[in-house]
C-alpha cells in the first residue's frame, strides 16, 4: 500500500529565526513544511500549492499579515485555506475584528507555547488528509464506475450482436429444418408406393430396405417437426391469459390417440385449478408429459397416470406421476437438456427434444418445470405456472 502524500503547512514570517523555530517545532508532525518570508512571497506559493493550514505572522513590512489574509481570501483556490495569526501583541478589538473577517480561525500570541501550536496544527492536518482520503475514494470510485460503464456498454453491445446472431441462427435453422421436409414425405410416400405396389416382386432383402428408408423418413421427420416446434416456442412471445386447467387437460386426454382405456389409464385428481399461459403452447407441455409417461413404461405394463395440482404462494404445480421405469439420479439435471436420450432409442424412441420444448415453454410462460424421480418406481413430473 502506497504511503499517504505529505500535507503542505505554509509559515509566513519576515523574521528567518521564527521560521526555524516554528519549522522545529512542528517537524514531529512529518509534514512537508513550506517557508515563506513575506506575504508577497506567501501568495507566490499559493499559485501553485494547497495547504491545510497557514500560519501567518501579523507585523511583516510592506505586505502586513491582515493584507495577507485579506488577499488569500480573495483568491478562490485558497479562500478556504484556515489562517492561524501569530502576534507579538494583541491590543486591540479593531485587530481581532480585521483578523477574523479576513478568514483567521485563531490568534496565538507571541511567544508561542511549541505544545499548543503543535495541537492547533495537527487539527488541520488531519483534517486535510480525512479530505485527501476522501478526494481519493471519490477519485477512485469515480475511476471504477467509469470502467463499469465502459464494460457495461460493452457487454450490451456483445449481447445485442449475440441476440442477433442466435435469431439469424434460428432462423435459419427453422427455414432449413422446414425445407427438408418436403423431400422427406417423398421418400417416405414413395417407398410406401413401392412396399405397397411392388411387394410380390420384391425380394424379403429389397423389402427390409425398403422399410428401413420408410423408417427413417418417418424418424427423420419427427426429429424435424421437433426441432421446428422447439424454434417456434423459442423465437414466440407468448400472450398470457387464464386458462381452464381441468377443462384443457379433459380435452387434451379426449382428442390424443392412445390416451384413452384400455391401452392407458389417466386419472385427473379433483379439479384443477386456472393458470395463466397460452392456450397452445401449454396443450404442447401436458401432450409431451403424458407422452412421456405412456411411452417409458416397462413392456406389458399398462401406463397409469395421476394428475394434481397444488398450490404454492400465488402459483399452482401441476403433477404428473406415472409408473415407468424411472430416472436415475445422475440423469435428474440433465433431462430437460436438448437431444438428451437417457433411455435406449431402439427400444423407446424419440428425438430427445420433448422435454426441452416443455422447459423452453414453461419459462416462455413465467413458470417451470422438474421431477422426481427413482428407477424402477415411476416419475413425477411437475408443470408450475401462475395462478390465474
């Protein structure tokens, strides 16, 4: 740590013998003390100097210690120097009046008590540097936040180039994954013809070809129709309003193919409460959970699903309980992760973006999403959005 600077002490006195002495008397202080033989000489120094306080002798010739202060005064850089008179003699009202208007904060008669003179100075002294160490804080936080705006401005203009960037990224991605559909419903309709047309005079090889390329389109096309789904929930502002939450669910349940008895038994219960979130995009996330919960289940095990609310603060947390086949621990954080597959794609399928678009659309909607989980026990996924 550097060490604090010296304060400048001026004395002003035309005699040299009481300059040596004052010097010797405050020298303990280790303060830079500054001589002056008039008081000429004293505004000379004032030009280019600040001090914490002058000690100035009354009687000089020409230029009196009044005149002086008179003149230091004047002066907007030294005006509000403290001035300490020193005087042989102190006989008159008219002098201490002079003395006082002309910024004096003591008068000390001569000859000086070194004890007293030294206790008068050093009060100024530490003055001078609480307002040094002041000056320099100020300096210094000045300094910082001036760097913190730079970084600041910095950062937003990264940030915006970055926004930019990831909507030209999506854009593009979304314009691409769109395109590509098109030759993909191609390649599946026509190798369905053929399959369909041709089948007698293929062989059982050319026919597993056949159905693998029927497969992979179909693959291919869900894994676009995911990607496209997931751009769209990122790139949409969605307009909140309250939502029937029972009633939605009901329908949801009612129109999906495979939702129904006896092939899955899905349970709501009592009646679930309204929400705030857009109508479209929350269809997305329960379709995605029940999916979920129908397809990771163990092989004859018929899918049951509990649904519930409940209500904490001023939101309500949905859940989805299922009997499947459970997550793993290590697996729990990164579920919700895009293209993430934790289970064997052969066996279950999926594009492993599902649980990304239901994470992407509940914080889309102010809300989120988690679940608990053991394997072997089941999940329970949770949906949590703001009461309406």
């Amino acid at each position: 740590m550097n060490p604090e600077p010296k304060i400048n002490i001026l004395m002003v006195d035309d005699e040299p013998a009481n300059l040596v002495a004052l010097e010797a008397t405050l020298e303990v202080l280790g303060q830079n003390l500054v001589r002056a033989s008039s008081g000429k000489d004293a505004l000379r120094h004032l030009l280019d100097q600040d001090f914490a306080v002058i000690l100035l002798d009354v009687q000089m010739p020409e230029m009196n210690g009044i005149e002086t202060a008179v003149a230091i005064r004047e002066r907007e850089r030294s005006r509000h120097i403290p001035v300490i008179f020193l005087t042989a003699r102190l006989n008159t009202d008219d002098m201490v009046f002079k003395g006082y208007s002309a910024g004096a904060v003591d008068f000390l008669t001569k000859p000086l008590q070194p004890d007293i003179l030294r206790a008068k100075v050093e009060v100024f002294v530490e003055l001078a540097l609480v307002r040094q160490r002041l000056q320099n804080e100020i300096a210094e936080r000045t300094r910082f936040a001036a760097e913190i705006s730079k970084l600041n401005d910095e950062l937003a203009e990264k940030n915006r180039t970055l926004i930019e960037t990831v909507e030209e990224l999506e854009s593009y991605s979304y314009s691409i994954s769109h395109d590509m559909r098109a030759p993909l419903r191609s390649m599946h309709g026509f190798s369905q013809i053929l399959l369909d047309e041709c089948q007698s005079s293929l062989s059982p090889e050319h026919q597993s070809y056949l159905r693998k390329i029927n497969s992979g389109a179909l693959r291919l096309d869900r894994l676009i129709q995911d990607v496209l789904s997931y751009s769209m929930v990122s790139r949409t502002k969605f307009k909140l309003q309250p939502i029937n939450l029972d009633r939605l669910t009901r329908d949801v349940i009612e129109q999906y193919p495979g939702f129904q008895l006896p092939e899955v038994d899905i349970q709501i219960e009592r009646v679930l409460p309204e929400v705030m979130a857009n109508e479209a995009t929350l269809t997305q996330c329960i379709s995605n959970l029940l999916g979920n919960a129908i397809k990771f289940v163990e092989p004859e095990i018929t899918p049951k699903i509990r649904i519930r609310a409940e209500a904490i603060g001023n939101e309500c947390r949905i859940w989805f309980s299922d009997n499947g086949i459970g997550i793993s621990a290590m697996d729990l954080d990164r579920i919700f992760g895009i293209f993430v597959k934790i289970h064997p794609a052969e066996k279950y399928g999926g594009t492993g973006i599902g649980l990304s678009i239901v994470r992407k659309a509940a914080e889309k909607m102010g809300g989120k999403v988690g679940v608990e989980s053991t394997p072997g026990q089941g999940s329970r996924f949770w949906l949590q959005l703001k009461k309406a």
